[in-house]
C-alpha cells in the first residue's frame, strides 16, 4: 500500500504540463503580421513560428501589408527570443517572442497591427497594448469601422481556394 501515494505523485507530475521551451533564433522572413520562419541557433534548424494570442489582418485584408512590415521592422534579420507556448494545427510553433527588451506580441497589438486574441489566460500586455492602439487610433484602428474586420471574420467571407 506505501506504493500508491508513490504512484499518485508520479502520475500527477508525468501529468504537469511541461515548461515552455525558449530559445534563441534569427528571423529569416517575416509570412505576415503573425508568422514568420526562424531559424534556431543552437540546432540550426528552421521553424515557422505563429505569435501567441494576437491575430494580425490577412495580406489581402485591409492594413495586412502594413501588418507585414510593421513586423519585419520589429524582428526582421534580427535575433530573437522565443518561448514556445504550443503547436497549432498547421505544425507551427506558437510562442511568445522578445527582440532584446520589446516583447513582440505585445508590440504588435500597441502599434495597432493585430488584435488581441482574447481567451482564457489572456495576456494583459497585449490586451494593453490594443486599448492604447485603440485609443491613440494607431495602425489598424485609424481605419473607418467597416474596414476594421478581424482576421477570423475576413476569413469566412473570403475563403481561400473556394
């Protein structure tokens, strides 16, 4: 019977989530405003990372381009910091990322080129950073209402490939 509290303990930490991986890369392009291609220092191996919870407009989305650049400015060339939150369903990476002191998901939505994801857990700095770029009218909140569309909605009335 002294086997089980044994057990138990190690079922609850085979169990725990594991911590989030962090590592170091350089950006070798920047997809849009949310995603880009990496490539990991230690492993030289090439990863595509998705930003964790922000949603930048698509290209052929109203401010998308610009979305695109205000990212490469952020990040492009340059080395990185990343921590890997999770995988989405495409296989990418989806992490937190830092350019030297800025924390990149946040920057983007404080200078109004992506929403805020909201869920669960939501992050106060990129929720923060939103309600600033709101108020100041900055990036994609200086368009008319009806040209402010978020991605998801973009998506639905404009699928790819149909």
């Amino acid at each position: 019977m002294a086997r089980w509290p044994a057990l138990l303990a190690l079922a609850l930490i085979a169990a725990a989530p594991a911590p989030a991986a962090r590592f170091a890369a350089t950006v070798l392009r920047v997809k849009d405003g949310d995603s880009l291609v990496v490539e990991r220092v230690r492993e030289r191996r090439v990863s595509e990372i998705r930003l964790w919870a922000i949603d930048a407009p698509e290209l052929d989305q109203p401010w998308g381009i610009e979305a695109r650049t205000g990212l490469r400015r952020l990040v492009g060339g340059r080395r990185v910091e990343v921590e890997a939150v999770d995988r989405d369903r495409w296989g990418r990476v989806v992490a937190r990322m830092w350019q030297g002191r800025t924390y990149v998901n946040a920057a983007m939505t404080w200078h109004g080129d992506a929403w805020a994801l909201r869920h669960r857990g939501a992050d106060p700095a990129i929720l923060a950073g939103e309600r600033a770029a709101r108020t100041a009218r900055r990036g994609l909140w200086s368009l008319p209402p009806d040209r402010r569309i978020p991605p998801a909605t973009w998506r639905q009335r404009h699928p790819r490939g149909g």
